[in-house]
C-alpha cells in the first residue's frame, strides 16, 4: 500500500470523466501500478486487470469505503446534494455524513477540512472556488433576512451549473441563508447547526422564521425536512414551531483518521479543540478557572493549538489519553471529533456550572446578554411565544436559573453517554487517576456506531421522501412564499 501511496496513480472515473486521485485512486484500482518484482502469476493479473479497466468492464468504485447499505439511491442512481453553508465545520460534518457513508455526491463551498475528506472520496466531494457568496468575518445580522440578500443568494448560487442537476440543498449556517433556498424549488434539508434564530434579531424576523419553518414541514411539493445537527436545536425548534425535527445530529466520523488507542502524550488535552489560551477571555469563558487547570502540578493540561503552534492534525489529537473540555457552545465540531474520535472526555458537572456562571456555554441563547456572545443582544422582547404544541416547561431564552438546569441538560455532552463529569478541580484530578482510558474509548466508539445506524435511518427517510428527478430551477428569483404553502 505504500508502494501505491508513494506513486499516486492516477485514473478517470469513467462515469463522469473527472480524475480520481490520491487515497481514493488506491484504493479503486489497487494493482493499476505495476509491480517491479513478482511472480509471473501478479504481472499476469496485472495486465488482465488493466484490459479489463480500458475496455470498461471493470469500473473504479466511487466510494470504496461507503456501507453498500446506507448509499442513498433513486431510481437507481445516486443522490447529489449542493451545500453552501458559511460555516465550515458544519459543512464538514455534512459532507462527513452524506457522502463517506451513504455515497452522495455533494458540492460545497468550504475547503476546511473537506479537503480531507476529497482526498478519502475524490469523485464525492466536490469543492468550489466560485461563485462564493463571500460569507462576511462578522456577519451583519439584519441584512441578511431581508429579501434583498435572499435574493442575491439565489442570483450568486445560480451561476453554478451544479444547480439544475442538483437533487437537494442541505443547509445548516446560516439560518437565514437557509431561508433563501426556498427560491430554488428544490427539497431543502434544513438542520441548523446553531440555533435557528441566529440573526433574526427583531420581533418580525424572528416570527418570519417560524412562519417559514412551520410552512416548510407541511410542504409536499417539492418536499422539505426540517431537522437539526443536536438534540438542542432540535428541542429549540419544536419550543417556538412545534416541529419535531428529524435527528441528524453531528457526525465527523467520515473523515476521522482510523487507528488504535495508543496514547504517547503525557498532556491531557483542554477542549474544545478550536480553543486556545489566549482566547479564553475573549470567548467568555471562565479564565480564573482555567488558570487553576494550568497550575495543577499532578497532570499537564495543554490545549491543542497551544501544544502543536496552533495547527494540529486529528492523528496528533489521538496520542492523548483524555480531553478535559470548557464548552463555549451547546454542539461544536471540535467536540464531535473529539467523540468520534473516542478521546475519553471529562466535563463540568451541572452542579460546577451552577457555581461558576461562566462555565455556561454562551451560545446557548440569543438574546438576554451582551452582543458579543449572544448574537442579538438584551432585548428578550423580540422573542415568540411558545408553540402549543410543545411541552417545555422554560424558554430556551430565559435566564432563570430552572430555565438554564432545563435546557443545558440537551446539550450535546450531557446526554451522550461514557463521558465523565467532575464537580471541582480535584474532583477531576481524582477521576483522571481512577479513569480507564480504554474501556471509556471503546464504549465511545460502539456509541458513535449506535448513532451511525440512527443516521441511516434519518437519511433513508429523506430520500425515501425526495422526487425521482431534480427540479427544474426558476429562471428569476421569485419570493420564497411562492413556493411554500400558506
């Protein structure tokens, strides 16, 4: 293999007459490079196979790593999916879970980590340099609502001839760009991967979206799904729409290296995996705590991008036996790949939190604290009433304490199982000592294959529920009220 590898052959998918390349080349035609020493009977196969494969009797597989199981087909064919989300460790994870496991073809805008995924699923992924809808650094909140960015959504993306030939947009980030899809006539998978809210920040925009969620599950023509990446957003929908979402929550399995749990490391790692200790003020966290951490004598505590110079690979994460993590958000990538990963996980208990407020994940509301950690500022004014349909017995945007006990019990790490939580600094030292690193990593990881095959059902029901062929794009924009119901 590292023979093959080393030489990276090189051949042509020949159902779409683009290159496969890399990984992706190995593993589709395997003996396609020569062997310099042999037996008779290894050349021999060598040059059946290689007629084989010039007289198209043998094509490269497409995906040799996907479960022939899970692949998503209609009427025979694979399903192709176009995602243009402005944030790019959701539109990783979607292309983690649509096509390494159930072989869709999906285009995307992000380079972040989908390049490593292309390299595993050359004639999957494909990455765009253009057109790009130039998602704004810091993203102005009220423009993007409006009718007028709608529209310029539609206009940019429309220049990709991806489009027409394109079965479905999944979105997650934004929400509001999501809103936009509409226009396409196509089925939008709709599954925020941060509250659906975000950046409807009056009264109207905000009661718009849940008009527009509300008329989009009710939509059959074409169909919609509104689901969600986490069992927080999923609730957070269901509070203000009564929409039960359908679970497709976060995934990076897909493009997680593979390999034994040998950890080398001697450092615990301080998650998530996007934070730095320079950072820690900035993002709202608790930073006399995490001094405390730092100042621990018994274990070393590093966060990644402190401890590799601020670029790690995935393989460097795995060489560490456990991840003490500070959580600024409810659901993150950096703790999915952490999970997927099974990097034995230690956690703030809810009781910790309690005591120390800025422990709370700061992107759990919208609204009720300052702008620069809850996206719309104090005015709670702007938020809906509760849909009657839905049994929560708090607003996910108050601020009371039952309220925060209520809703932070969905996030994310308080409802995966094998994760342990420490009630102060040498509580957590004393269950690091007790710990067994690789029974924790191995129920982690029959977990996250529990959830694989929830996901194949979740996806199975979207294309059970798709058209058999893609729909025509409009040639204009036209307001997405006219293609949803009323």
């Amino acid at each position: 293999l590292s023979r093959f590898q080393k030489h990276e052959p090189k051949c042509t998918d020949l159902l779409s007459s683009r290159p496969i390349s890399g990984e992706g080349a190995v593993r589709a035609v395997g003996f396609l490079s020569k062997p310099s020493h042999g037996s008779e009977e290894q050349i021999t196969f060598y040059f059946i196979f290689v007629a084989l494969l010039a007289t198209g009797l043998l094509l490269p597989v497409a995906d040799p790593r996907a479960d022939p199981k899970a692949v998503l087909l209609k009427n025979g064919r694979p399903l192709r999916f176009f995602n243009a989300d402005c944030h790019a460790g959701t539109a990783a994870v979607v292309a983690s879970m649509v096509a390494s496991r159930h072989g869709v073809s999906i285009v995307t805008q992000s380079a972040y980590q989908i390049s490593m995924i292309r390299r595993q699923y050359p004639s999957l992924v494909d990455v765009r340099s253009a057109p790009s809808l130039n998602c704004p650094q810091k993203v102005e909140i009220e423009p993007w609502a409006s009718e007028k960015i709608k529209q310029h959504i539609f206009d940019t993306l429309n220049q990709d001839p991806a489009i027409q030939a394109t079965d479905a947009f999944i979105c997650t980030f934004p929400s509001a760009m999501c809103e936009a899809l509409f226009a396409f006539n196509k089925t939008v998978i709709f599954a925020p991967g941060l509250r659906f809210s975000f950046m409807s920040c009056s009264k109207e925009a905000w009661a718009e979206s849940v008009r527009i969620l509300r008329r989009a599950a009710r939509s059959t023509s074409p169909r919609h799904f509104v689901a969600a990446l986490s069992k927080y957003d999923a609730e957070y929908v269901n509070y203000f729409t009564g929409i039960n979402p359908l679970p497709l929550y976060s995934s990076s399995r897909g493009y997680i290296p593979e390999a034994p749990f040998m950890p080398s490391r001697p450092e615990i790692l301080v998650g998530p995996l996007a934070l730095q200790a320079k950072d820690v003020a900035a993002r709202g966290l608790d930073v006399e705590f995490f001094q405390q951490l730092a100042a621990t004598t018994e274990f070393k505590f590093a966060t990644a991008k402190d401890l590799y110079d601020g670029s790690f690979s995935l393989e460097q994460v795995q060489q560490h036996r456990a991840a003490v993590v500070l959580p600024y958000a409810v659901m993150s990538v950096g703790l999915t790949e952490l999970y997927a990963l099974g990097i034995p996980l230690f956690f703030p208990s809810l009781r910790l939190m309690n005591e120390r407020p800025l422990l709370f994940p700061n992107d759990r509301t919208m609204t009720g604290r300052n702008k620069t950690y809850s996206y719309c500022g104090e005015d709670q004014t702007i938020v809906p009433e509760q849909d009657e349909h839905s049994s929560h017995p708090y607003s996910p945007e108050s601020l009371a304490g039952d309220a925060k006990a209520h809703w932070l019990k969905l996030a994310d790490f308080y409802h995966w199982p094998h994760i342990t939580f420490f009630d102060s600094i040498a509580d957590l030292e004393e269950k690091l000592r007790q710990a067994n690193f690789k029974k924790l990593h191995m129920a982690m990881l029959e977990e996250v294959a529990s959830q694989e095959a929830k996901l194949d059902q979740a996806w199975s029901q979207i294309a059970d529920g798709m058209e058999d062929q893609p729909r025509a794009v409009p040639s204009s924009y036209r307001s997405i009220g006219d293609f949803l119901p009323t």
